[in-house]
C-alpha cells in the first residue's frame, strides 16, 4: 500500500509506532504547502488516507485537514487524532475528516480505526484470516482471539489450532497431526498433542472448548463433521 499522508513533522512517537507496529508506512508533513511535493516523492497512485494529529496544535490540524479536502483530489478517509480536553473545541464537520480518535488510546484501537476506514474506502487490504464461529485467527501477525478476547498462545499452539481450524469438520489423528503441525523430524510422542490440545481448551475457556473435538480412539476434529447417518442413507439410495 501506498504510504498514509500524516501530520505534523515529526509524528508524535506513539503514534508513529503504532502505526508502524499495524505494518503502515508513513510520511510526514508539517504544513499544508509540503503536501503536494512528498506526494510527489511518496506516491504514484496518490495518499491512500491520512493522519493527522491536533494534541500539539488542533487549529494547525484543521487547518491541515481543510486543505486536504479542498485539493483537486481530496485525501480521504482522514482520521484526526486529539487530545480528551480538545473534544470541548472539537465542532464535528464530517466535510473536514471522517473520523476521530481520542487519546490516550490503545495502539490497537488506533490502528483498527485506520483499517476500518481505509477498508469503507476500498484503499485498505482485509488481513488474511480463519474465521469459525466466534474464533479469529490472523495468519499476518500469528494472533488468535475467540469471542473479542486475545489469547495467550505460544507458537505450537497457535500451529495446531491454525492448523485444526484451516480444516473444519476432519478428523486428524495424533501422529498426523505431529507430522502436519511438529513436522517430521520431531521426535515427540503422541501425548505432546494431548497436552497442546488440553492447554488450547483451557485458553479458549469452558464456553468455546468444545471447538475442538475429541473423537475417540482416532484423535482430534475442529467444529463438527458435515456426515450424519441421514445423509449417508440418501448417499446410497442414490439420493
């Protein structure tokens, strides 16, 4: 993707890391008339969105935030980053910014609403993900979060249940899934799975467990499995 536009020069340090720590690349501005030559140095297809933080000088950053929407082609989504007492001075004009954030704020609240706009926009990318139900998994930063909650997964852990929930409904027996998961040059036996198993259940806590499904005397399935005897039955009758 295309850099965001930010201001002013420099960004202030949190948000600069959070930004980079949501894999945005960034380039700073510290007055209206520098916006047209680092586009020129930045961007071929033009800024995808906008930054821009008013904690240090909001009449600045609206400033800012006018002439990016008076330009020949206006920059937009835009997200204006303030300060809480800066809400009483705050006059909402959705013609001069598309949302705001309010600090303090969490990196990840900061970067969710930067995705979220360039997403409505069609600029931002959807991350690549498993989705079952209430699970989550996003195979670009090795996170896992069931019902809105995080979990705290090593990176075996992780593996397995990316590796159960790529594959609904099919059973995996304990030495396919060390092969599949360890790889084959592991040499651990078969409880190392009950044990990963059993810390996953307890992190997914007694609501969600039953996600992963023991299937006895073969091994483990993820979510139900899509045969019943009803549907067999139709299968041989020709149905």
């Amino acid at each position: 993707m295309e850099p965001l536009l930010c201001y002013p020069d420099p960004l202030p340090a949190p948000l600069q890391a959070a930004l980079r720590q949501g894999g945005y690349d960034s380039r700073c501005v510290d007055r209206p008339e520098s916006v047209e030559a680092a586009e020129q140095a930045a961007t071929k297809e033009g800024w995808p969105g906008a930054v821009i933080s008013a904690t240090g000088d909001l009449a600045g950053a609206m400033a800012m935030c006018r002439h990016l929407r008076r330009r020949e082609v206006p920059v937009a989504p835009l997200l204006l980053v303030l300060s809480a007492p800066q809400l009483a001075e705050l006059q909402p004009r959705d013609d001069l910014f598309d949302d705001f954030c309010v600090l303090p704020a969490a990196p990840e609240e900061l970067v969710a609403r930067v995705e979220h706009l360039l997403w409505r926009s069609g600029r931002g990318l959807a991350p690549d993900v498993i989705e079952h139900g209430p699970l989550v998994l996003n195979l670009e930063t090795y996170q896992a979060a069931v019902a809105g909650r995080v979990l705290d997964l090593t990176y075996m852990e992780y593996e397995l249940l990316r590796f159960l929930a790529a594959n609904p409904g099919k059973v995996f027996t304990r030495e396919t899934l060390l092969n599949r998961v360890w790889g084959y040059e592991y040499y651990g036996g078969a409880r190392t799975v009950d044990v990963h198993i059993r810390r996953l259940r307890a992190k997914l806590g007694e609501e969600h467990a039953h996600l992963i499904q023991t299937v006895r005397s073969v091994g483990y399935r993820f979510g139900q499995g899509s045969w019943s005897p009803s549907t067999a039955a139709r299968e041989d009758d020709g149905g």
